[in-house]
C-alpha cells in the first residue's frame, strides 16, 4: 500500500469495532443483524470523517501563520 490515510477513515477499521462490539453484545443476549452492522460501520465512518473535518477547520482557525 502506497497511499496512507488516518485510521479513523478505515471502514476495515470501524467494521472490525462494530463486528467486536456485536459480538461482546452478543455474549450478554443482544442480537444485532447484518443490516444493523452494516449501517452502525457506515454511520460510524461518516461521524468520524465530520469530526476529522471539523478538527481540521479548528486547527486553521486556531493557527498562528496565515495562508498565502
């Protein structure tokens, strides 16, 4: 792999959590479908893509030298 992108931007990553957590709720009874997985990875990839872009926008707000 050549190109490089920050974990958090991983679905391979968020789809792993969302697996781990589905089966630690599993152990305590709770069924979570495929769909639920599915769409708890997307939703998670999407926050954390806002979160990233907003903490790029603080930091350039909050910079010391400016663009030129």
């Amino acid at each position: 792999m050549i190109d490089q992108k920050e974990w958090y931007r991983s679905r391979t990553v968020w789809g792993g959590l969302v697996a781990l957590a589905a089966a630690l709720g599993g152990l305590f009874g709770l069924e979570v479908s495929d769909a639920i997985q599915s769409a708890a990875t997307t939703a998670l990839l999407d926050t954390a893509a806002a979160i990233g872009a907003l903490v790029a926008i603080y930091g350039r707000l909050r910079a010391e030298k400016l663009l030129h």
